[in-house]
C-alpha cells in the first residue's frame, strides 16, 4: 500500500513533505528530522498544521 503524502507547515511558514498514515505522525516525523521535540510548547507539533495532498488520477 502506497503511504499518502502530507504537506505540513509551522508557524514560520517553512513547509516540509512527509510520507506518512497520519497527520500526527506527519507532524512528529517532521519534528523528529529537525531535532525538536514533537511536545514543545512554542515549536511543537501544536504548532504544525498537516494537509493530506490529493494525488494525481485518484
């Protein structure tokens, strides 16, 4: 099974493309790759918003 792709952004804009089965994980994967901790009140996963991107020909 294929994994969707997640388009996630945080408050300073910087938008990151994450393979993931959630928008959570997506979150937490983005925040593991930048070495911040996913319950970090300021820079956190709370911080972050996920969209799931639509792919092509579904």
């Amino acid at each position: 099974m294929i994994m969707p792709v997640y388009q996630v952004r945080d408050l300073a804009g910087q938008i990151s493309l994450v393979e993931a089965r959630t928008t959570e994980e997506a979150k937490r994967l983005v925040c593991k790759r930048r070495g911040i901790r996913p319950d970090d009140y300021w820079v956190g996963t709370r911080t972050m918003t996920a969209r799931r991107i639509k792919e092509e020909g579904n």
